[in-house]
C-alpha cells in the first residue's frame, strides 16, 4: 500500500515537473528591467568626490536636463538640484556616503556616492 501511494506521488511531481511554459524564474527579466531604467552612458566622477574641490561631473550620452536629489545614509535629503550642464556643485555637503539619484527624460539611476 505505501508502494502504490509513493509511486502515486512520484508519478504527480515528475508530471508537474515537465509542465511546458511554466518557469520559475525568468533569467532576462532582470536584464529587461535594467535596461529600461538606466540611462545610456551615465557617468558619475570622480566618485569618491574630493570635499575640498567639491565639484561632481554628471554626463550622459543625451544632452537633456537631470534631475539630482542626494540623500544621506539615513534616508534625509540633503541636497536637490536640477542640473542644465554637467557640474553640481556638492560643497554644502560633508564628508561621508551618500546616495545620489539622477532622472533623466523619466529614466533613473541610484548610486552610491563617497566624498572624502
């Protein structure tokens, strides 16, 4: 009887185990996801951003206006900034680890950002 019952339930896993078109995981959704939200050719530098020169450089391939917000470790904004050229100016800000969030044309990217 316990044969007929583990054979039953062998018979059942290896039959749902085989199911066409069901997957647990889908291992481009993630690279999907990235693509729509990065934006083409950012660069953030130099990072970690010297206090003392307290000028960061935010370039993409598009030439169209950013959006800046750092935010401290805590989760507090410490800084906002709409951004037309490519220089923010993060003398305000102390030394420490930061976060920096930059929008461009409904696109957005997180770093970390490190000014020593």
């Amino acid at each position: 009887m316990k044969k007929i019952y583990l054979l039953l339930i062998f018979t059942c896993i290896m039959a749902l185990s085989f199911t066409p078109g069901v997957k647990a995981q889908a291992p481009h959704a993630e690279k999907d996801l990235a693509a729509e939200i990065s934006i083409r050719g950012l660069r953030i530098y130099p990072n970690p951003a010297s206090a003392n020169e307290g000028k960061l450089y935010i370039t993409s391939a598009s030439a169209k206006t950013k959006t800046i917000t750092i935010f401290n470790v805590l989760g507090k904004k410490v800084l906002f900034k709409v951004l037309v050229e490519k220089v923010l100016d993060i003398s305000p800000l102390n030394t420490g680890v930061y976060i920096i969030q930059v929008k461009e044309g409904g696109k957005s990217v997180t770093k970390k950002l490190i000014i020593n």
